[in-house]
C-alpha cells in the first residue's frame, strides 16, 4: 500500500509550522480550544478514536492567515481539554488533490489509522473554462505519519446518479461497521441541490455506491457540505452543513447554517426517513462539526467556530481559526441536545456558588468574573420580562447574552465586543417555555463565548475579540430575579 512518502510540500509544511511556532511572534492563543498553529484553519477532520487516543485533524493552510491549498493539520488529545501537536499530516502533492486535500474523516481499520478525505483537482476544459474535479481519497497511517494510497482515488463522481455534480462531492465521513466500512459524502443533485451519497467497502479499495440517503430538494439552502451520519439513542442523526440557506425564522438562520435531521433508519436497507430537522447552533460562529464515538460510548460533536461569511482573524494575529469546545451529544424528545465535554470538570479552579433570594436592576458577584471560565447562571424564580448577563466586560466593552421571557427568545449581541469591522453582531434563538425560569451556562476562552440554553437544547457560540482585561461579568433584570450562580475558572 506503499506510495507518497513525506513529499517536498508536506516537508515544507512541517518544517515552516516547526519554525513558526519556535520563533513567529503570535497573538496569545484559547487554552483549551484547539486553535490553528500558524495561519489558518477551518473545518475539523478525521475526528476519531485509534489505539486509544483522540485525534482531530483541520482544514489547514500554515504560510497565511486567509484559506489557500488545504493540507490537513493534527492534533491528538486524551481528555478533550488539553491537545498536543502534531506534524501536519496531508498536503496537496498528488495529481489527484493538488489543489487541496479537503474535508472529510479517519477510522481504524485492521490496526491502521485511515483518513478519508477530498481530492481536488482543477483543469482546463477545451473551452478553456476551469473544471474542479472531485473525489474521495485516502491515507493509511500509524497516528503520525501517513502515505495517500497507490488506488486514489477510490471513488469518483461518476458512481453518482445522473446527473449529479462532479465538482461538488466532498468530506466523506466514514465509519466501521461489523466487517464493512461505510461512508456518506456530500454532493449535489440533478435539480442542482444537496444529497448524501452512501457507500461501502470491504477491503479500502473497492467501493460501492449504495443509495441516497438524504436530499435537500432546494429546500434547505443548496450544496450539502460536511455530512455525518450515526445512530445515537435509538435514533438516527444526520448532520450537514447547507451552503446558501434562505433562513426559516429564529429558527433555522441564513447564509453557512448547520442542520440536524433526525429520523430511523432501516439498515438493511438504508432506508432514512426525516422525522425533525432543526439548527445545531444558533450562533454566530459555527460550521462543519463532525463526530467521534468514545471508549466508554459517548458521541461527540467538535464544530469549527467561525462562519464562511465573516472572517474575524487580522494578519496581525499570525493564526486564524479555532474549534468549538467538544460537545455531547444525546437526543431528547426527538431533538439533539450537546453539553460541553464533561471532562472539562478536571479543570476547575476557584469555584464559586451564590444563592442569590433576590436581586432588581444590576448586580456583580465575588469571583464571577474570567475569561477561561465555566459559568451556570440559573434563574429559579422572579418577576422580569428581560434578564441579561453581560460577559467580558471591560471599560467599554461587553458581550450581551439575554433572555427574552415575554417572547421566549434568547439574543446574543457582539456589537460591543471589541470588533472594528462591519460584522454580523445579533443573533436570536427560540427558546422553550419554563415560567421565567432559565438556565444559561457560558464558556469562555479567550476569544469566544460558547452558551447553552436549558441543559443543552440550545447552543449559541460565537467569537469575540475584547481584550483579555475584559473580564467582568455583570447581570440586569429589569424585575426582579432569584438566582443560582456557579462559576469556575479553568485552568490547563
Ligand atoms: C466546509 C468546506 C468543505 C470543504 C472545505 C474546504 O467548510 O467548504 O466542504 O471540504 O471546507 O476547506
């Protein structure tokens, strides 16, 4: 299975992240949020369990700090929390992907660690219009070094249904299943909207397609990117990343959204059928996530927090691009909810609680402050209509997170966090009905906020560039309110 060894762009590669990161002078980087190395990153990849540790590879472009050729960058960790480097695994060096190695996953395969993933090529037709070609590749390593196999690429477009794209078929996740490996990509229809291709393989180098196992229809917005496909409380869950969504309310928001579909499945005959379909994060800052399962089972989701249409990052920063914390997943009554990583927990430092019997107007708490901190603020009772906690609050700055009781609306607002660009700063989420009585728990790292609504059934994040001095952590209520605070700083 031998074939490209460490090539010239994949050496170049690891020696300039190597360099970069002993001698570029960089702005301070998230402490438990994996954050691109050098450059620039987005979507996570190969996110997966091999000879026991957890490796998370990303869309990477080390020479800038703007998106380019996509190597594959890497990671691994044992708790989620704290992520040692790695060499960079892929770089675009085959005729098949020389214009990037894009999105897709790893699995473990007869003691090998496999990553799937997407060849791009570009050519020029006789017209001489430029043609992207996609396909479905693969590399077989030891969780450091792996080579693109002799047989790429193993799947090609024209496995597809008639009509379908040939330049829009990417980010295979696959998985094993008894002596089978699966794997569903994403691509588009005939009508010129997102499907998700199903196929299987016994040995890595044959494949075969097995069906659609879900269609956009123009419904939800066009290309389907970044599919994952798992079966999680006797339910099956899709996720994908819909290009050019036309938003449907609070709901569902415009632009680069992420979906969850949950239904059955019938797995003798890949059968899916929808049963809900709603918003995986209502935030600002949230694409592309991608799941693994753990030793002891759980299913976790890692997102890259940011959004194609606003790039936050400044050349100054020398890095551009982070991911979400980790996040569990279950479903609860149909729907999907995710908390973060329990093990976080490890990392507590300085904990506080307040019992708060009753407070009006605003109010500030003894070490509730920080910006590498887990915070659960839950109002228990009260009479208010808006209660609203302002985190990273500096001498100018602040990040709105409000409940809207009247409404049952929560908004999160970064207009005053530190942004000198024209950015998206609002945004609003339905929220479910408890009488007043909410639950907010907020994660910071230094440039994000991360929140989660009601033990997980919303969850908004987005990224702020307050100074790091804005620490601050003031409530409002425009009633009155009984509160319940816990609040722990993490250290790593
Ligand atoms: C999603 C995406 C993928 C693609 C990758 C390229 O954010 O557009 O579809 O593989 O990014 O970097």
């Amino acid at each position: 299975m031998k074939t490209t060894r460490c090539t010239v762009q994949l050496q170049k590669a690891r020696e300039y992240q190597d360099q970069a990161l002993k001698t570029m002078k960089m702005a301070k980087k998230p402490s438990f949020h994996v954050a691109a190395p050098v450059g620039w990153i987005n979507d996570p990849n190969g996110f997966s369990l091999y000879q026991g540790e957890v490796h998370l590879f990303y869309q990477y472009h080390p020479y800038e700090y703007l998106w380019g050729p996509m190597h594959w960058g890497h990671v691994k960790t044992s708790d989620f929390i704290r992520w040692e480097q790695l060499p960079v695994a892929l770089a675009p060096d085959q005729a098949y992907d020389h214009f990037g190695c894009f999105s897709g996953s790893a699995f473990e395969w007869k003691d090998k660690h496999v990553l799937a993933y997407t060849g791009v090529d570009k050519k020029i037709d006789e017209d001489g219009n430029e043609i992207v070609l996609q396909t479905q590749c693969l590399a077989v390593g030891d969780g450091y070094d792996y080579e693109k196999m002799d047989v790429n690429p193993v799947i090609t477009p024209e496995t597809l249904p008639k009509g379908s794209s040939f330049s829009d078929f990417r980010d295979p996740k696959a998985w094993v299943e008894g002596d089978s490996i699966y794997l569903v990509v994403g691509s588009r229809a005939e009508d010129t909207s997102g499907q998700i291709a199903l196929y299987r393989s016994k040995n890595l180098y044959d494949w075969e397609y097995v069906t659609i196992v879900d269609q956009c229809n123009n419904q939800y917005g066009k290309m389907w990117e970044c599919p994952d496909f798992f079966e999680l409380d006797g339910k099956q869950v899709l996720l994908v990343s819909p290009q050019e969504m036309k938003g449907g309310g609070l709901d569902i928001h415009n632009g680069n959204a992420t979906l969850c579909i949950v239904g059955s499945y019938d797995t003798k005959k890949h059968d899916f059928l929808r049963e809900t379909v709603s918003s995986i994060d209502n935030g600002l800052d949230f694409y592309a996530p991608q799941t693994m399962l753990t030793k002891d089972h759980r299913r976790i989701m890692i997102g890259w927090m940011e959004s194609w249409d606003n790039h936050l990052y400044t050349k100054e920063f020398g890095w551009s691009g982070m991911m979400s914390i980790p996040r569990e997943l279950h479903i609860v009554n149909g729907k999907m909810i995710q908390n973060p990583i329990r093990e976080i927990e490890k990392y507590y430092r300085d904990s506080v609680c307040h019992s708060i019997g009753r407070f009006e107007g605003s109010l500030e708490l003894s070490g509730v402050k920080g910006r590498s901190s887990d915070m659960t603020a839950e109002v228990i009772g009260g009479e208010y209509s808006e209660f609203s906690i302002h985190v990273a609050c500096g001498k100018e700055e602040y990040t709105r997170l409000t409940y809207d009781r009247r409404k049952h609306i929560f908004e999160i607002d970064r207009e005053n966090s530190g942004f000198t660009k024209d950015v998206i700063g609002l945004r609003r989420s339905k929220v479910s009905d408890y009488q007043g009585k909410i639950k907010i728990r907020a994660i910071l790292d230094l440039y994000s906020v991360e929140v989660f609504i009601n033990d997980g059934e919303q969850a908004l994040s987005m990224l702020v560039f307050t100074p790091e001095e804005a620490e601050r952590i003031e409530f409002y209520t425009d009633g009155y309110v009984q509160m319940e605070v816990e609040m722990h700083q993490i250290q790593i």
